[in-house]
C-alpha cells in the first residue's frame, strides 16, 4: 500500500460547471438592458394625477370665491387689528403703572370714543348749520340771478327758461329717470348705513383683540416649532412693538399739526376753522401726501377770505411742513418703524391701490415688517453662507 503520493504526481484539476449566480447576473443584467423605464410618483397613476389637479385648482376657485365677497370683513378685520396694535402701548405703559389690563383697556376705548364722539359733535352741528344757510340763500341768490340784465338778455336770446322748463317736466315724465333718483337716494342711504356698521364691527373687533392680544400672540408661537420658538417670538415682538409705536407716533403728528393748522385759521379768521382742523388731523394720517391735500383744502377755503388771506396760510403751513418733516417726525418717530424714502413712496402708492386709504395708513408698517425679517432672518442666513 501505497504512503506517499508517486513523485511527480499533482492533484487532478477539477472543472466545475459555472454557478447559477452568474447566470442570475448576467440575465438580471440584460434584462435590465432590455427594460423600459417606468414612470415614477403620481405620472405613474394619470388619473389620480389628472383628480388631484383638479381638486387643486377647485380649491383655488373656492378660495378665490371666499376672499372675493369677504373683501369688507377682511377690511374690518385688518383695520381693527391695525388700531388694537396701536392701542396696545398705551395698555402696556399702563400696566406697567400697575393698572389691571382690563381697566386700562376700558380707560384707552373710553378716550378714543371721547374723541370720535367729540368729532362728530363738531362736525355734525357744522354741516347742519351750513346745509341750513344754503337752503335759506338759495331762493334768493336764484331769484337775484333770474332777474339780472344778464340772464334777462340770455333768455330773450335763448329762451332758457323756457327750455329749463321743459326739460324739467320731461324729465319727471320719465319713470325711469325718477326711479334713477330715488335708487340712488336708496344707494346713499345704504352706503352709510353699511358705513356705519361697519364703524360698529370695526370697534367691537378692536375691543376684543385688545382684549385677548397676548392670548392671541402665544397662540400664534405655538405654531413654530419648538426649536424656533423663542425666535420667532423675538422678531414678532418686534414687529407688533414697531406698529404700535408707528400708530401712536402717527396720533402725535398728526395732533400737532391741526394744532397748528388751526391756530393759524383763528388768526387769520378763516371760516369753519374747528372743521377744518378734524379734517387736517384725518389727512395727516396718510403718509407722504396727507399732508399736502390738506394744505390745498385748506387754501381753497380760505380764498373766501381774500387771496391775502390764502397765501399767508400757505406760507405759514408749508413752512410748517418742512420743519415737522425734518424736526418733528424723526424725534417722535425713532422709536416707531425705519424705512427707506425710496420704500416708503413705493410701498404707499402699492397699498393705496391696492386698499385704498387703509392700505395707504398700513403700507409702512408693512414695509418695515418685512424688512425686518429679510434682514434678520433671509440676509442673517446669507451671511453664514
């Protein structure tokens, strides 16, 4: 028997059949090749794709629709969080004199009811008394016109009376054109009517997000998530605070310059000053340009005192512009919002037309907002990049 291998001998090579999982590779491969791609995601299912769509584009409509015939709630909405922003310093600084939220809130809407009540009991006798005056004048500035040369020349000309005459029984002849009348009768009265409630759900919104503000703002938190939290309160804080003090710095401009304005109408004697003044402090609100109608109101009134009359107020009131531009709004204004005058103009022509007069008053604030946060918050994260 044989030990040891016979010298020279080498082991038998063994030739195996390939393994199966390179047949499996390589048929997995060509199959690939021959494969066609398949769609991915939602293309996969064009029938769910094409329903989501149109869902899509139905909520727009819906949406669309809602905003569209909820434009005056939306506008009572966004003046009377507009005015709560503006009273909530004025609540803080008394809560910081240790008076109950509730009771300074009372104090605050008292006062602004006080002046709105103030208002309208000078405005109100005013345009009565004038209404009066005009209706009694008016037969005999009439009268006086009839039977001047020039009108008795005219008519034996032109026949004016006769034409006016006819014209006017044509006119009541009309039904559709006494219904005209009486339609818009109906259309002003209910203008104000919706004036007036709106005035009305304007002041009770203001009441309650006066009320429940802070409520509201840690609401609002909550919704950021945790780790931004803190942050987002920071810049919100900010901006509520720059908002109210735009509002109150604006109250104060706005004082003082029908205070002016009226100092000046009483030396000089124009008519219907007290009037004039609640119609300055209104226009004052508006930025950039209230101002200056105010200043062309103003003089336009005053022509009825002489074009001496007219021009002294001009100068004077202009030149009171000036100085509360350049002195006046920067000091009560530095704590409130700082805007570029390049965005201020844009921001204010954007909103008027947009909003009208309350797009105007919100324009800035607005535009401060936003440029607070691209600045801490789109250019802070620019620059860690």
């Amino acid at each position: 028997m044989v030990s040891k291998p016979l010298p020279g001998a080498q082991p038998r090579v063994r030739f195996d059949l390939p393994s199966d999982s390179s047949d499996a590779s390589a048929a997995s491969h060509e199959a690939a090749e021959n494969e066609t791609p398949t769609p991915t995601g939602m293309f996969r299912h064009p029938i769910y794709f094409g329903f989501m769509g149109t869902v899509g584009v139905g909520i727009a409509l819906f949406l669309s629709y809602i905003l569209a015939n909820t434009e005056s709630l939306l506008l009572w909405i966004v003046t009377a969080l507009f005015i709560a922003l503006g009273l909530d310093p004025v609540v803080r600084w008394l809560e910081r004199r240790k008076v109950p939220r509730p009771v300074g809130i009372i104090v605050v809407l008292g006062a602004l009811l006080g002046l709105v009540a103030i208002f309208f009991a000078t405005l109100i006798p005013t345009i009565v008394e004038q209404t009066t005056q005009l209706v009694n004048k008016a037969p005999g500035w009439i009268n006086d016109f009839l039977n001047s040369d020039f009108f008795q020349q005219l008519d034996v000309q032109y026949h004016v009376l006769d034409t006016i005459n006819a014209q006017v029984a044509k006119f009541f002849q009309n039904a559709q054109a006494v219904g005209g009348i009486f339609g818009g009768v109906v259309g002003v009265g209910t203008t104000i009517a919706n004036a007036l409630f709106g005035t009305l759900i304007v002041l009770v919104l203001s009441l309650y997000f006066l009320a429940s503000l802070p409520g509201i703002k840690k609401w609002g938190y909550r919704l950021a998530p945790r780790s931004r939290r803190a942050r987002v309160e920071e810049l919100s804080e900010e901006i509520t605070r720059g908002v109210g003090n735009y509002v109150i710095g604006q109250v104060c401009v706005a004082a003082l310059n029908a205070t002016f304005a009226f100092i000046v109408m009483t030396i000089l004697n124009v008519p219907f000053s007290i009037l004039l003044a609640f119609v300055v402090a209104l226009l004052a609100f508006i930025p950039l340009v209230g101002g200056m109608i105010a200043a062309v109101v103003v003089i336009a009134v005053s022509l009825t005192g002489g074009w001496q009359t007219a021009l002294i107020y001009a100068i004077c009131y202009i030149a009171y512009l000036q100085f509360e531009a350049y002195f006046v709004s920067p000091r009560v204004m530095q704590k409130a919002v700082a805007v570029p005058g390049a965005v201020a103009v844009i921001s204010v022509i954007a909103g008027g037309s947009l909003l009208g007069v309350l797009g105007a008053l919100i324009a800035i604030p607005t535009a401060a907002a936003v440029m607070l946060l691209m600045r801490e918050v789109f250019i802070a994260r620019q620059d860690k990049n």
